[in-house]
C-alpha cells in the first residue's frame, strides 16, 4: 500500500515501478513462467494517467500484482503448469477482471505445477523451472501456488494472486515466511467457466503483510453473476479489519493432524504452542481442542480431487505427455462412479455442519500450517511411485485441506522460525465468513511479533 501512496502523491509513478519489477523478473528462477512487459506498461500507463486526473481508486491502485498461471488473463497464455497446454486467454476469469478494474498492474504469470494439483511446484523444464523456496533452494516452495509466493519472498512482486484447493495458498506461504489467506467459500469467485466440483478451490491473496494481503482481499471479494455462493460483505472491509481493535476472543489450540495420521514435527508443534502463548498475552482465552474430523473423511475429499484432475481436458494422444502425478490421479478419478462423487460431496457438507456446529464456541483456531519445514525435493517429489509422491504431500500438509472441505477462512502467517532460519506458518481458522476476525488478530500477532524485517539473501 506504501507504493500505491508513493504513485498518489508523485513520489513514482505506476510505469517506474512496472519497470523496476519487471527488471527483477527474472532474477530468481522458477517465480514467473512469463512476463507480461507489453500489459504490465500499458496498464501503468493508463494508471499514470487516472493518477494525473485525480480518477485513482482504492488502495493498490497502481502496484503490481503478478497472477497464477491456473487462470485466464487477457495477453498472457495459460500453460496450466502443463507441456500439453499453451491456450490463448480470449477473457479474464471473474476474479482477474475484479484486480485489472482495481488498477492492478500485471507483470506476468507465476508459475503453477501441472494443473495446480500437488504442493509443491516442479513442472517439466520446458514450462517453466521449479518453485524452489528463498530461504534454502534445495527445499521445495510449496505449491501450488510457488511462483506466487517466491515472487513475493524475493521481492519480485509486492503482492500476487494465488489460489486455494487444498492448502495452495497457505502452504507455500509458510514454506516462504508470508502471509497467504484461503477466503470462505464463495467470498471470491471461480467464474465465468470454472466451476470446481465440491467447491474446494478458491482465488486469495499473498503478501509479505497482513494489511497488503487484506487491502488485496478486498478487491478479488466480488460478487458475479452465476455464482453459486455468495459470502455476506464484510461489515467494515477486510483492510479496515486489519486496522480496527480487536475484542477478547475465545480461541482453540489445534496440534493433533487432520489429513494424515502422523507424527507431528516438534517445530511445528512448538510454532502453534509458542503463537497460542502470545495471544493469551495479547489477553484472548485460548483452549485446548481435538480435531473435528480425521483422515477418515480424506477419502471423500480425494473422491473429489482426483475427479477434479479428470475434469481438465486432454487429448488423448497427449495423455503420455502428463506429469507421473497427474496420470496416476487422473486414473483413479476415472474410478470414482457418479454415485460415489455425490456421495463424497455429501459427506463432505454434512461434516462442514458438525464441525461449524463444533467450534461454534470459538472465535478462531490456531494450529501449525504445515507439518515441519519446506521439505527437501527429493523427499516429497517420487516420480517413480507417484502413489507414495500423494502419501508425501499429505504428511507434509497434514491439516490445509481440512478447510477447503468445510470452506471455511484460514490465514497462514509467518509466526515461527527455526535455528537454521527457515519460516514456519501458523494457521489460523476462522468461521465462516469470519475474515475480518481472522484478519484482525493476524494484525494484532504482527504488530506485536513483526516479521516484514526479514528477507531471503535473494532480495
């Protein structure tokens, strides 16, 4: 927001600052698939001159902001993390429309594994070089939105677009000491042409703030025609939220994994314990609490999930080209029968209302984002066995995907760093429709344990 007030006031202008992040682009491997010269300075531009008329907008109006190569942007091509994709962007989705009108600047695409599925980001070379973490590049940097978050851990972009179907978002986040949020279902639309089945996934915003990733909030939440959910506004905005005080709240303490049975890194442990104790300081009540379901449930979120991988059509002769991951997923959603797609779409909404109906007495949950740091690569990508690669990922992310089955909001923030200097992120879950709470008292951890200091040596 700082850049956006410096192009206000005249200290820089939008094309200044286009160019300066568009020079940097390039600089750390694996944060952009493309860069978008020609759109980026045509949008500065035309910032530039609302600025001189006095017609600028809102608080980003002007600054950069980078978008995941999983959605449609007019003047880019979308390759979808994938060697058999290169398609023409004839429309902006829903949701990149919402940040081109905001006078968002886009720089490029970021760089997406295939088809967003796994969390971590290695597509094949000729799309794009890997998503490796700033802090250690032996590491992965998450995914599926690790263009995203290296462009921002590397001060590539001020902020980007990402997107959520099972911890994409919020995992990469943590991977790379940033702030990511999940929104509630429906608070961001998916349209005009997708429609994700289960409605897991959801657009959100990375920054290296709270306040950033709120003010970027407010623009993606917007209500389209055809959608199929729509969040209640917010009472105040999410960057008031960011700003306002925050009363007492009611808070449970989440240690014990949701997706996989499987033991707990003592650092992320000590992450969530450390952050519980800080906001008993800060004077909310925090309560011990079980998880509200287990690895039980996964099986109809993976029902959905590999029917998801299905969903995206490729050509038959270009079925080989896939990624090991991606056919082996692809295959088992081929297994799954409609009747067991409805199924699984329905125990998940039946436990969306037990767990609400659960935590009904809690303002927030905070538990670790993920499990132990951003692991090396050669310890969760398995080419070779791609069934073992998924067992992988799910022990690394032991408790994201949990709320992208019940929808509700969840902001990763940068609460923990190990003796070697590696970020890990406390999650936080709201209610649903709960943002501005979770926004609120993800300020007031920062305020109180700033973080926005420390940069990577690739800076």
């Amino acid at each position: 927001m700082e850049q956006a007030a410096a192009i206000r006031s005249g200290e820089i202008t939008a094309v200044e600052l286009a160019e300066h992040y568009l020079g940097r682009g390039e600089g750390v491997p694996g944060a952009y698939v493309v860069l978008t010269p020609d759109v980026a300075i045509e949008q500065a531009r035309a910032a530039d001159t609302a600025v001189a008329a006095g017609e600028a907008h809102g608080p980003l109006f002007g600054v950069v902001c980078p978008v995941k190569d999983l959605n449609f942007m007019v003047g880019a091509n979308a390759r979808m993390g994938s060697a058999v994709f290169d398609l023409t962007s004839y429309e902006d989705d829903y949701v990149v429309q919402a940040m081109r009108e905001a006078g968002l600047v886009f720089t490029g695409k970021t760089t997406t594994p295939e088809f967003g599925l796994p969390c971590y980001t290695e597509p094949e070379p000729e799309v794009s070089a890997p998503a490796r973490c700033v802090w250690d590049p032996r590491r992965t940097a998450g995914g599926s939105s690790g263009g995203a978050a290296v462009a921002v851990a590397a001060g590539l972009a001020p902020i980007a677009h990402g997107s959520d179907g099972g911890g994409s978002i919020r995992i990469p986040a943590s991977a790379n000491g940033l702030v990511g949020i999940k929104p509630s279902r429906g608070r961001v639309s998916n349209g005009p042409i997708r429609d994700p089945i289960g409605d897991l996934v959801t657009s959100g915003p990375i920054a290296r703030t709270v306040a950033d990733a709120a003010a970027l909030l407010d623009v993606m939440a917007r209500e389209f025609p055809g959608d199929p959910f729509h969040a209640p506004p917010p009472s105040t905005g999410f960057l008031a939220a960011a700003r306002a005080p925050v009363g007492t709240l009611r808070i449970g303490l989440l240690t014990e994994p949701i997706i996989a049975d499987v033991p707990i890194d003592p650092e992320s442990v000590t992450a969530a314990e450390q952050t519980a104790k800080w906001l008993e300081e800060l004077g909310h009540e925090v309560v011990p609490i079980n998880r509200p379901f287990g690895p039980d449930l996964v099986a109809q979120f993976e029902a959905v999930w590999h029917t998801l991988a299905l969903l995206t059509p490729v050509m038959p002769d270009d079925e080989q080209r896939l990624q090991p991951l991606t056919r082996h997923l692809r295959d088992l959603g081929r297994q799954v029968t409609g009747i067991q797609l409805a199924m699984a779409v329905s125990l998940l909404r039946i436990q969306t209302r037990a767990t609400l109906a659960a935590w009904a007495g809690f303002d927030a949950v905070v538990m670790p984002t993920v499990n132990g740091v951003a692991p090396l690569v050669e310890d969760i990508v398995d080419r070779a066995d791609p069934a073992r690669d998924f067992e992988n990922q799910k022990r690394w992310a032991a408790f994201t995907a949990a709320f992208n089955m019940t929808g509700q909001p969840a902001i990763s923030v940068p609460m923990h760093w190990t003796a070697e200097g590696l970020p890990i992120g406390v999650m936080l879950v709201g209610k649903m429709f709960g943002e501005e709470t979770l926004i609120g008292l993800a300020a007031q951890l920062e305020q109180a344990h700033p973080w926005s200091d420390r940069k990577p040596e690739v800076w």
